[in-house]
C-alpha cells in the first residue's frame, strides 16, 4: 500500500469520526460505537478480500495512554471550582470509590465460584470492568447541563484515577495482607507530592515560555511524568487531573509568595488555546484507538451465546450495584446516572497490563468488547431518557 492510499485512508477516518460526533448530536448513539463497529466492519473486509493487516497490542496501548491522558485534561480544564462545588465534588468522589470496590469486589467473587482460581487474580481481571471509562463518558455528556454534566465528568475521573490505584494495589505480592495497605498508602502520598511539584513546574513553563510552539512540549512534559510515574507504579493519571484543574483554576490555587513566580492573567490568556489544542488532540487519538480496537475484533469470536451471556450477566450485576447505590444510599436521579458508567479505553488498557500469571482465559479482549458495547447501548438509552438541552445550530 502506497502512502497516499494510507493518506487517503487516513483523513477518511477522521472524517467520518467528526460524522459520526455530528450523529451521536441527532441520535445520542455514541460515537465511539459507531467507530468500534466500523473497525470491525474493516476488519471483516480486510479479511473478504485477503488483505492482511496486524494491529500490535503495544500501538492499541499507545494510543491508549496518550488518548487517555488528553481527554481527562480535556475533561479537568473545563472544571471550575468554587465552594459551592464542594458537595457535589465530595459526592462524585463518594460514588466513584464505593461503586468501584463493590462493584469490582462482587465479580471478581463471581469469577472465583464460576471458574475456582485465586481471588487476586480474579480480583485484577474485575477491576478492568467495574472502572467507568471518563474517554467515553466525558464526550459523550457534552449535550447535558449543569450538576448532571459536572457529577458524570467527576465521578468518571475519579473512577479512572482509583481503578488505576486499585488495580496496582491487587497487583502487589503481599495483597491482602496488612503491610499492603502501608505500601499504598505510601504510594498514594508520593503520587500527591509529585502531582503538585509537577503541576508548578508545568504552569511555570507555560507561563513563561514565550515561543510560539509550546503546547506540544507541555504535552510532552506530561506524557514523560505520567509514564516515569507509570514505571513506578504510581496512579499517574493523578498528575493529568491536578494539572487540569490547577491551570482551570489558577487564581483560586495561585496566592501569596506564588503570584510572584506565576501570572494567573497570562496563564488565562493561555488556557482557550490549550484547551482547543487538548481538545483536537483528544479527538484525533480516541478516533484511531476505538477504530483500531474495533478491527482488532473478529465478529466470530464475539458471536457466540456463552460469550453474550457472560456479558450480559457482568452489565447485569454492574448496573444493579449502581441502582442500589444511586437509589437508595445517594438517593439521587436515576436518568441518566444510573445509564452512564459505560467501559472503554482504560478498561482495555488495564487489561493489557494485567501480568501473565494473573490472565484468565474466559476473560479475553472479546468478553471486553461485549461489556463495552453493552454498557454503550445503556448509554444511549440513558442520553435518549434526559431531556434535551436546546439546539444551537452549531456544527
């Protein structure tokens, strides 16, 4: 294939990603379900006409990582906050860490009475599932308003950021066991410490950096912490909130002696380009990422009744331990919350960093793919449910 065929193949898909952002707008299907099934419809005419092309699992985790990284700063600089938001953050964060643990805790003992291995490693393969993707959520809540908007965006960053902290603590070699707490707590202060020293080294950079290319190396200061503190085992996605939500929110954090080495007016004059840049960013990634996952697919593996069972019965559980929490502790709306916690990006990354010993065979990137389109279709109910926001013939 020449490089103007890929050229070509290349702008069509972005193309038709902005179409399809367009149709999820009309219809509240999400898009990253029109490209899942597009990749796989790719898939099934790559292979019709004997075209041979293998995706490596490490690009699918490239991009991955960065779409990830991008879109929850996407999602963190449209953050304001103010006291005012101080309940409806504490119960987002509320909602994230109980929903995940019981959630997670409650498949993973399903796969132990129905396949009989050990509880960690069940545990490590639940945690994937019970994790709300915030690189599905955040886009897909652009056309809902106000606290139901702000509680999705922040519940599914925090799912996000604690799935991430949960699943390396049942990765450790003395799980379950009282010195693993001391070591996560441990880690847990130095993800802190190393947010906040890296957030200021961030926001100096872009405040005093006067060159006209800039963004792309504060984004590549970001992906270089993120993945050193990846390599160290620490929740990096810590690093991509704090920094987002530091820059949103430069003149409440930036007081005293800082206001000396930092001007909150520039770093605001800065923030709409990085934000448009973030946001563009963020679109290019998850459109090659869920295209790419979709063609690494293939439909006869995923056609199959045992397979659909599974994951009708892992949604079923999930979305029953959302009702309970949501109805009757949160005592809070039902629609859409209750629709929206649908699987996706980081669900297939964590996956792909479950280690070898821990990998059950029932648990594959197929039953993945069905609990993430499953969960998908619950949103779409969820979005067609809410009231719509009125149009504003903006395209």
């Amino acid at each position: 294939m020449g490089p103007y065929s890929i050229l070509i193949g290349l702008s069509i898909a972005v193309i038709l990603s902005y179409l399809f952002d367009l149709a999820a707008r009309a219809t509240k299907v999400p898009s990253v379900l029109m490209l899942l099934l597009t990749g796989i419809a790719l898939r099934q005419a790559a292979d019709y006409f004997d075209f041979a092309l293998r995706v490596p699992s490490v690009v699918l985790q490239i991009f991955g990582i960065i779409g990830l990284i991008m879109i929850v700063l996407e999602g963190a600089m449209d953050l304001k906050i103010s006291r005012d938001k101080a309940p409806l953050i504490r119960r987002s964060f509320l909602a994230a860490t109980l929903m995940l643990i019981v959630q997670a805790l409650a498949i993973a003992f399903l796969l132990r009475a129905y396949l009989g291995v050990s509880l960690q490693s069940c545990l490590v393969n639940a945690i994937p599932l019970a994790v709300i993707s915030s690189a599905i959520a955040i886009p897909s809540v652009a056309g809902l308003w106000g606290e139901k908007q702000e509680f999705i965006v922040y519940e599914s960053t925090f799912s996000d950021i604690l799935g991430i902290m949960f699943f390396n603590f049942a990765l450790q070699d003395d799980f379950a066991q009282g010195v693993s707490v001391v070591t996560f707590s441990r880690d847990v202060l130095a993800i802190v410490v190393v947010a906040v020293l890296s957030t200021l080294m961030l926001a100096f950079l872009l405040d005093r950096i006067r060159l006209h290319i800039k963004f792309f190396l504060i984004f590549a200061f970001l992906i270089l912490l993120y993945s050193v503190a990846k390599k160290l085992h620490l929740s990096s996605l810590l690093l991509v909130l704090v920094f987002g939500l530091a820059i949103n929110n430069a003149d409440l954090f930036l007081k005293g002696p800082l206001k000396q080495w930092f001007r909150p007016d520039r770093l605001a004059s800065e923030l709409h380009q990085l934000k448009s840049i973030t946001a563009e960013s963020a679109f290019l990634i998850r459109t090659f990422f869920f295209l790419l996952f979709g063609y690494s697919i293939t439909l006869a593996n995923i056609l199959s009744f045992s397979l659909l069972l599974q994951g009708l019965l892992i949604v079923a559980v999930l979305t029953a331990i959302r009702y309970v929490y949501l109805r009757f502790v949160a005592r809070t709306d039902l629609v859409p919350e209750l629709f929206i916690a649908p699987k996706g990006l980081i669900t297939v990354l964590l996956f792909y960093s479950i280690p070898a010993e821990h990998l059950i065979g029932e648990i594959s990137e197929n039953i993945l793919f069905v609990v993430i389109l499953l969960t998908g279709v619950l949103m779409m109910i969820g979005l067609l449910l809410a009231r719509k926001e009125p149009d504003i013939g903006e395209y």
